[in-house]
C-alpha cells in the first residue's frame, strides 16, 4: 500500500537521526585561545542542518589543541583568533583520560559527542601563498629555537648585529 511506513522504514529513520547527531570532525576557526593550557574556545564553521532550519553549533570551549610533542620535545606555535583548524571528536567520553592521561574508562556513556573533541591546527580551506621547499621547514613572524642539551643552526646566510641587510637571518645568542 502506498504511504504505509515498513519496519525497514523505521530502521533507516532510526539510523538517519543517530548519524545526525554523531560528530566526527568538522572544519572550525579559533575563537580564543589560551597558551599556557593550549586549549582553546572553537566555533565549528559549517551549521547543522534541520528539515528547515540552518542552526550554528554551539562555541566549545576548553578544547585541548594537537601540537606535536611528546615527553621530550615538540613543536608549538601561537593561535590567533579566526585561524583554520581541524575539529575531531573522540570516540567515548574524555572527562577522565583529561583529568589522569594514560588508560582510562571512559567517563560517560558518550559516542562522538561535542565535548569531546580536540583541535587540530593548520587546516587552510583557501589558498596561501606558500613556497614549496626541500627540507624541513620553520618559518613564523617569530621563532624561537630551544635546546637543553645542544643544538645546531644551519641556514645560508645569518646576521648577528644591529642593521641587517635584504635577505639576513637575525640571530641572537643567549647563554
């Protein structure tokens, strides 16, 4: 019969509006952002879709951001507001392995839930003008080079002094 609705039907219903309410990751921006915590507060950028209704996400707030580190070393670099960053959301609940890193159950009975993302930064939805090179490369208005131990700079023209010219690398020395 036309119009009558199968239990095949529901299933899919059922199914449709737990995956509109899963999140996995989104493209976001940078709201605030807080150094000495490295977390931030992060606006998702595309809105969610309702049978007639456009609706902006909810800001989140003290989201962990991703640089890459570890125990004995990492890259860090400073967030702006509106930068372009990568929104993933975990898979269970956070709020205990947040509290005491390392193996731990997760806290609620959650599944890729708004609060429990993480921040991604570097995501460039539009083009920059960037120069491929070859090699590694750290470039920033300011940066900062730290070793406990040692630590060798090589770059083909440096500058130490007070009037560099065009193409000079200032370097200072502390120790």
């Amino acid at each position: 019969m036309e119009g009558e609705v199968t239990l095949s039907d529901v299933v899919q219903l059922a199914i449709d509006q737990k995956l509109a309410d899963m999140y996995v990751c989104f493209p976001g921006y940078i709201i605030s952002y807080n150094k000495e915590t490295q977390t931030a507060s992060v606006q998702i950028a595309i809105d969610k879709i309702f049978t007639d209704l456009i609706v902006a996400h909810p800001v989140l707030d003290n989201v962990p951001v991703q640089m890459p580190r570890n125990s004995k070393g990492g890259v860090s670099f400073p967030l702006q507001e509106n930068d372009d960053v990568l929104i993933q959301f975990i898979q269970r609940g956070t709020g205990n392995w947040r509290q005491n890193p390392g193996h731990d159950a997760p806290d609620l009975d959650t599944s890729f839930d708004l609060n429990d993302a993480i921040i991604i930064p570097c995501l460039h939805p539009r083009e920059l003008p960037y120069e491929l090179r070859e090699g590694t490369e750290v470039m920033g208005d300011k940066v900062l080079v730290d070793a406990v131990e040692s630590a060798q700079l090589t770059a083909t023209k440096l500058f130490i002094g007070t009037k560099p010219a065009e193409g000079d690398i200032p370097v200072t020395m502390k120790g």
